[in-house]
C-alpha cells in the first residue's frame, strides 16, 4: 500500500517524494536497514540514497551507531510533537485531563512513546501541594516510568525484545528495575492486568499509574494517560481506585488521536 503512495507521489516535488519515505520509516517498528527500505519503498537504490540523503541534510532522519540503520531525527520528532500538541483535539484533549485532575485531585499527563523514552504531549498540574511540577514536553526514561512500562507490555513481543536489548536500564532510585529478566517479569504483569505502576521508580517520593489509548481496533497502545501524586496521598493500596475514572478518561482521549 506505501509503494503504491509512492508511485502516486512521482510527479511531485523530489521534497515531497522524500517526505513519503519519511511516513514508510516512522510506520515501521523498527530502524530499518537500506535494504529494508529497498523492499518496502519499491524504489531502486540509487533513488532512495538520494531521498535519504535528502532527509539525512535536513535533519529528519539519521543514520543509528552502527551506520545501518535509520531512524527519526530530532527536527522530524518536534514536527510530530507539534502537530500533536496543535491539532484541532489538542483542546479537547486538555479539557478532559483537566477533568480528570479535578475528580481524582491529583495531576495528570498524556503521554506517547519516543523511541526509548516516554515524551509529555500534555500534562495539567493539581492544586494540592506536594506536587512534582514536569512540563509539557517533559521526557522520562520508559523502563522507569509507568507509561513507558506500559508501552513496551503493550508492544508486539518481537518489537519489545529489540527495544529492551537497546536500553541502557539506569538506575534512578533504589527501586528503578535494572534487570532485563526483572523487567520482563514485570512488563508481563502490565500486560495481564492492563495498567502499569512507577512506584517511585524514577523519583523517590513519587507515585504513579498509567493505562493504555488504543487506536481504533483497539490493539495498538497509542498513548496512556498516567496520574502522579506522592506517595503520602498515592500508592498501591489506594492506587486502583481511580483507575475506573482514568479508564473512562483513556476512553474520551483516543477518540480525539483517531
């Protein structure tokens, strides 16, 4: 189906033709090698150097360490934050966090996957005090934070496996998981029960609990939504009380990233 977007992009501008190789790359979920996007792009190699040169120049696209394998540069990664952020539901996305931090009392932040980390596409702060003030745009490690366990639970096990293996598991406080095995272990916890606990993982102090935004079938995690509160107000033994509230919440946001 994207070689035939591509076939119809010929008459277009050599910009526009890259910027379809572009889509193909970000659709793909992993960084390909050349001669993966040989085979998926349909186009000889001498065209898709020069269109990956194109992107390479731009700064849309770059080459990974092992000089194989392409993925999103920075520039292409802003461009998506910012039609996320700015699009006609970006509206309609905070009035329903906004709602959600009123019921619950505590903040909240809608979140997508960046590669190996976790990136805030919004986020509204609570009243309370004792609050840990992240911003919009804010990104957090995904092997220590709620949302990201999350995604990669939800992940197809094949994607996951690759993921995990790039991962440097940091240790940010005495309970952030380090081990691959360990962490596994947990992703398949996620995976069963449909929800993901940080429990002060990232941060000491710090509580939180996310679930899932599914696309329009339903089975591909697109976001998650994810309520942060200390861990005197927040925690296990009450964390699962709001779940019923952020579910409902999760419901109301997919339908504005369809």
């Amino acid at each position: 189906m994207r070689a035939l977007a591509m076939d119809d992009a010929a008459e277009s501008s050599p910009a526009l033709k890259a910027f379809s190789l572009l889509e193909i790359i970000a659709e793909m979920d992993h960084p390909p090698t050349l001669a993966e996007l040989t085979e998926a792009a349909n186009l000889p190699k001498p065209t898709l150097h020069r269109w990956l040169s194109m992107l390479e120049s731009a700064d849309l696209l770059r080459r990974m360490p092992d000089g194989r394998r392409y993925e999103l540069a920075a520039r292409a990664t802003a461009l998506a934050f910012a039609i996320l952020s700015n699009n006609a539901g970006s509206t309609q996305r905070h009035q329903i966090l906004e709602r959600v931090v009123r019921t619950l009392g505590e903040s909240c932040n809608l979140t997508v996957l960046e590669g190996s980390e976790v990136m805030y596409l919004d986020r509204v702060e609570a009243a309370a005090p004792l609050r840990v003030a992240f911003q919009k745009g804010s990104r957090v490690p995904a092997h220590a934070s709620a949302s990201g366990k999350l995604f990669l639970a939800m992940m197809p096990p094949a994607k996951r496996d690759r993921l995990i293996g790039t991962l440097t598991l940091e240790r940010y406080t005495a309970n952030t998981l380090t081990d691959a095995d360990a962490l596994r272990s947990e992703l398949g916890r996620i995976k069963r029960d449909g929800y993901a606990f940080d429990d002060e993982e990232y941060l000491s102090g710090l509580f939180c609990v996310a679930v899932p935004i599914f696309d329009h079938s339903g089975r591909e995690c697109i976001a998650a939504l994810a309520l942060q509160a200390p861990v005197v107000r927040v925690a296990r033994a009450n964390a699962v009380e709001r779940l019923p509230t952020l579910k409902e919440a999760a419901e109301a946001l997919a339908v504005t990233l369809r």
